[in-house]
C-alpha cells in the first residue's frame, strides 16, 4: 500500500465520520454541535467540489481546525 492510498483510505474515513457528525451532532461531546455540523458541511463543500483554499489562507486555516474537530489527531504548531 503506498502513501496516496493511505491518505485516501484516511481521508474517506474522515469523510464518515464528518457525515456521521453531521447526522447526529449530539454524539459529540462538549457543547460545540453547531460548531460540529459548521465544520462538517464546510469540509463536504470542500470534497464535493474539489475547490481547497491555498495553504495559509483563511480559509485553509478554518479547514484544518475543523478538520482536527471531526477527525481528531493532533493539531500541528505553525
């Protein structure tokens, strides 16, 4: 398995896992479930249309928070 297959099969998950926020934002815990389903169609706008913003524009920026938020990991220092 090479690394694009890796990063597709992760970015498929994270796609579920957006949709399944997306469905049912009380399963997340905190009280950020508007914050949640904001972040869920803002990345499924993304993957539908296939228009990312460049890296370090506002808008990437907002995408890799609320990617960290549906997906977890750890958020990187810039």
């Amino acid at each position: 398995m090479n690394k694009s297959d890796v990063f597709l099969a992760a970015s498929l998950g994270c796609l579920a896992l957006a949709a399944a926020a997306f469905a049912a934002p009380q399963a997340f815990r905190g009280n950020n479930a508007k914050e949640v389903a904001q972040c869920t169609r803002l990345i499924k706008t993304f993957s539908d249309t296939g228009d990312w913003p460049d890296a370090g524009a506002p808008e990437y920026i907002r995408y890799d928070k609320c990617y960290y938020l549906i997906c977890g990991g750890t958020e990187t220092e810039a």
